[in-house]
C-alpha cells in the first residue's frame, strides 16, 4: 500500500511515535510539490520503515507526470522517470549571455 505526501507531512510524522501501531501494510510513501531534503528523506526511512518514492506532477499532466522507480536505483532529489505517455524535457534558458541557474519543465503528453 502507498500514500501521497508532501516534504511538510513527512517531517510532522517524524514528531510521533510509532508505538504499537501496525504500519507494515505501508510499503512506500510518494512525495511530490516541494523539494524533499536528502535528511529527511532517510530519517523518514529509517522511522517508517518505508521507502519513499519522488516525483513530479501537475494539473495538466493528470497530477504525476515522472516518479522515481519502484524497483531499482531511486535518486535522492530527482524527480525521476517520464510516466508512460508524458514527454518532459528540462530547459535551462540563457539571459543576458548568462545560464539561468533554474530550470523550466516543458511536458507534452502523446
């Protein structure tokens, strides 16, 4: 089983304790909407027992448009791989001779 969270929820389920609660029917926590700090996202992991899967989304690409794999290498601050249908490029714009250090997400689905 899998739930949806963002950075935020993640640090707050650190404050509480597990205790008897049976959470192991959770395999994986995707989080998405902000960017997920390398500490957190293993401090999460190793309360949890969970692995947590990034990703990108928006509206317009029906919400997840590329997530880390489920299965394989998961790269800590990556927004991982295009979902079937969805083409995502990275733009890096050049103003005034100089590299615009952020990034724009063109997505065009087939």
């Amino acid at each position: 089983m899998t739930f949806s969270s963002v950075p935020t929820v993640l640090a707050a389920l650190l404050d509480i304790p597990k205790g008897d609660a049976d959470i192991s029917s959770l395999r994986y926590a995707v989080c998405g909407a902000a960017p997920l700090s390398v500490e957190l996202f293993k401090r999460f992991e190793a309360h949890s027992g969970m692995k947590i899967i990034e990703g990108y989304g928006l509206t317009e690409g029906t919400c997840a448009s590329a997530l880390n794999p489920q299965f394989g290498e998961r790269k800590i601050g990556s927004i991982g791989l295009r979902l079937p249908y969805n083409d995502l490029r990275l733009i890096r714009s050049l103003e005034n001779g100089k590299l615009d250090l952020s990034a724009f997400v063109c997505l065009t689905t087939k």
